[in-house]
C-alpha cells in the first residue's frame, strides 16, 4: 500500500467515525416534552415539563446512519 492510499484509508475511517444522526425524537435539543397534570393559580390544567430524551440519553444524536423507523 502506498502513503496515498494509507492516507485515504485514514480520512474514511475518521469521517466515519464522525457520522451522526440528529435525534428523531426531540429533533437534537436532547429533551422531549413531557405533559403532566398540574394546579396553577387554583386551576387544574396540563402543563409541559422537559426529560431527557429517551433515544439519545440527552445527546441530541445518535452515532450513524439511524434511518427513522
């Protein structure tokens, strides 16, 4: 193998390990919405509160190709 083809072999492995995909499921913020009961001002209503995102643990992305399924 020549320094040329060591080199492109190095750059391929590098770009993917690098290769991620944005989180389909909180769109790569690394939080989901998460809707609760709760009394405001005396009123029982729905509010929103944010959890970590359970497909990315928080991350935003997730490592490859992920196509969404």
């Amino acid at each position: 193998m020549t320094g040329d083809e060591e080199e492109a072999e190095f750059v391929a492995d590098s770009v993917a390990e690098q290769t991620y995909t944005v989180c389909h499921h909180c769109g790569g913020i690394g939080e989901a919405p998460l809707s609760v009961l709760a009394v405001l001002g005396g009123v029982g209503r729905s509010a929103t509160a944010n959890r970590d995102c359970r497909l990315c643990s928080g991350d935003g992305r997730l490592a490859g190709m992920v196509p969404p399924v």
